[in-house]
C-alpha cells in the first residue's frame, strides 16, 4: 500500500479491528513453539518482532507476550512464562531473516534474555527519525504512512496479567500486522532521501549496542530529591532507596509500587528517630506500609550512623563538562565553541530534515567542544564516542570549524 496523502483533503483513515487472519490461540507449551518454529522458518521474508513487558508492574524488564508474524506463516502470540521464559527454539527459524521492530533498542534487551537475537535489524521508530518523519510513534506512522489506525490503550498494561484479556491479544496481534508494510514504505522514502545507508548503519548500531552500563548512582534519579542539599538526608534518600530496590527485586514488584519516591524523601527530611516517627507519616501509616515499618527503619538508622565523610555529597562525581549555563563564565572559548557547533548541526539537520539529536549525541557534541583533541582529529575523537560513519562525514569538517570559534569582546 503506498503512502498516503496528507493535509486536510487526505482519506479518512482505515481502523484495523481485528487481525487479518484472525486470532491465533496463544503459544503456551513446547510443543506448540516447536510447530511456530517450523511454520516461521517455512516463511519468507521480514519477521515482524513486537515485545509486551510490565514496566510500571514488574522489576523485571521480561516479556510476558512476543509477537511474531512473517509472510506465509502468520502471526504467532508467545507466552514465554510457561516455558520458564526460554524461548530459544525460535532462535534457528529466527537468526536468518531481517528482523523488523519498531523501538528496537526497548524490546531486545528482554528477547535476547529470551535467547532471541537478531542477525540484521530494521527499526521502524528510528527509520521514521531519519527520514524526517515529524510523529515517529507507530500509530501515528502507520496513519500517515498506509492510511490506517491500530487500536490504542493496552500499551502501558500490566501484561504479567493471567489470563490476558482478548482485547489485549487484538492488540498485541495488530502491532505487528502491518510492520513489514510499514518498513517497505519507510525504506522506499529513505531510499529516495539518500539516507537509506545511514539508516542500515544505525540500525547495525541498535543491534549491536548490548545492555547499557548501569548507573554508578542510581538513586539520585529519585524524584523530588533536588528538595534536598545536605549529606545527611541524602544517605536517608540513599538508604531508603536501596532497601527498596532490594524488596522490589526480590518480590518482582515495579519499586514505585513498594515505596512512592515522594514518600522516600519525605522519609529523608522527616528523618524520623524511630519507627513510631516514621509510622506516622502519611504513607508509612497505610496498612501494607505499616508491616514493614521495621524493614524501613532499619534503612534509616543505618544511613544516620554513617559517618560525616561517608555520607554522599549534594553533587554527585561527574567526569563530563560542567553544566553548559556555567560555561560562559569558566571558559568562553568553549561556550563559543558549542554556540557554534550547535548552529551548524541545526543547519545540517535542517537540510537533511533530521533532528539534532540523531545526528550526533548531546554529550558527545558537549565533550568534543569542551575539550578538543590535542592533535586536532576530530573524526577519531568521535568514531571513540561511538559516531558512525555517516555522521563522521557530515559532522567532521563543520565541527572542525565550530572548534576554531573564540570569544569576541566588544
């Protein structure tokens, strides 16, 4: 189906209600994924990948349903819990052809836990950045692009849900029905945009990438905890925060659902002297709060016994460039640097109808502008940040000149 027209005289777009092929039962047992696997390596073509978690429910980043539909084979509904989350029989129909998903980098992590890997990637979400897509989400695409509307509102639910409603299945089957479609026409337009290279190689970058390294403090992303700028309440934030996680993981329950941030720093600036204080605290005097009222004060009276050095510090260690509003005054050379750098990767994304961001990552941009190769290789210094190819060709000879911009004095 080609792209459709858009503006106020484009057709109205087609809702897709229910699955083409209709609703496959799911795929609960072994036997059952065996038989997926043959009738998905007798397939041709892409294999549309989709990926249903519990985040905000679970701690565990797992998936509860996979999606799979490939031409010739249909669409497949994997239940990964009854089989102990081992879905690797797929693996073999699974390692030849293309996989298309869209958001790769959110859905892959829990499929190679899964024990599925891709052997090449086509990601829809970023193929739809690239090509300058303004709304990138997939039903905003699916509209514009092939002129239909997938059904809403099952996206953020509880997925370890059992059994999971009918309505959820339709969507969940939907979500992957019109995907391969969907890279075709993304593929065509990147294609006649000269992208489609850049596209492939920040798709090799996505499958590639592995698990990001995990935050060396983690608890600092607490909300509300900006309220706070002395050591002491933040070993409380910190304390809480851990004890928590702890409780989180081990009940595999989402940790906002154990404790509220807001109810942790409230803790923190309490700083209650024993477990009565902290009782009467309006979330710790709730009834499943008050049955670990001891599990939370031990957290406290551990972090108020640290020593004075060994509380954390309002400012958490930081090997990057000081925040850019402080650059002006601590170095206007630099400041000049990233104004400029700025203003060329706008006119090089505005050229190429690409966000900024996609053409290079913020940090990286900070990092080169605040310190500058000694020896002047700006295309090392970013092939080290990870830049890919395209990018180092477009990137290097502006920035190469933004780096010469110094401060002018009236």
């Amino acid at each position: 189906m080609p792209a459709t027209e858009s503006g106020p005289h484009a057709p109205a777009p087609v809702p897709l209600l229910r699955p083409a092929d209709g609703l496959p039962d799911v795929v609960a047992d072994r036997a059952a994924l065996d038989r997926t696997a043959v009738s998905l390596a007798a397939g041709t073509g892409p294999v549309a990948v989709d990926a249903e978690r519990a985040s905000g429910f679970r701690y565990s980043q797992r998936a509860y349903l996979v999606q799979l539909r490939r031409e010739g084979s249909g669409t497949a509904l994997i239940d990964p819990i009854p089989m102990g989350g081992d879905l690797s029989p797929l693996a073999p129909a699974l390692d030849g052809p293309e996989w298309v998903l869209h958001a790769a980098s959110q859905d892959l992590p829990c499929l190679a836990e899964a024990g599925l890997r891709p052997a090449r990637l086509f990601d829809t979400e970023l193929a739809g950045r690239l090509a300058g897509v303004p709304r990138v989400g997939l039903g905003p695409l699916v509209e514009n692009l092939l002129g239909l509307t997938l059904e809403k509102g099952h996206g953020a639910a509880d997925w370890s849900r059992r059994p999971l409603p009918e309505s959820w299945l339709v969507y969940a089957a939907l979500d992957v029905e019109v995907l391969v479609e969907l890279r075709d026409v993304l593929a065509d337009l990147l294609e006649s945009q000269g992208k489609l290279e850049w596209a492939l190689e920040e798709f090799e970058a996505v499958r590639t990438a592995g698990p990001p390294a995990p935050r060396a403090e983690p608890w600092r992303r607490t909300s509300g905890i900006h309220k706070i700028r002395k050591p002491r309440p933040l070993a409380l934030v910190k304390g809480l925060w851990e004890a928590r996680d702890t409780l989180a993981a081990e009940r595999d329950i989402a940790p906002g659902r154990v404790l509220p941030d807001a109810a942790i720093v409230e803790a923190a600036v309490a700083a209650p002297e024993n477990p009565q204080a902290l009782a009467a605290l309006p979330v710790f005097r709730g009834r499943a709060q008050r049955r670990l009222t001891s599990y939370w004060f031990s957290a406290i009276s551990a972090a108020s016994r640290l020593p004075n050095e060994a509380a954390p510090r309002p400012s958490p260690p930081n090997d990057g460039p000081p925040p850019v509003s402080r650059w002006a005054d601590r170095d206007p050379d630099a400041a000049a640097r990233l104004s400029a750098a700025r203003a060329a990767l706008a006119g090089i994304g505005e050229r190429w109808t690409i966000p900024v961001e996609n053409l290079l990552q913020p940090d990286l941009l900070r990092r080169l502008c605040w310190t500058p190769p000694e020896d002047g290789d700006v295309d090392a210094f970013l092939a080290a940040g990870g830049a890919r190819g395209w990018q180092r060709t477009l990137l290097r000879e502006p920035l190469e000149q933004a780096l010469q911009s110094r401060e002018t004095t009236s």
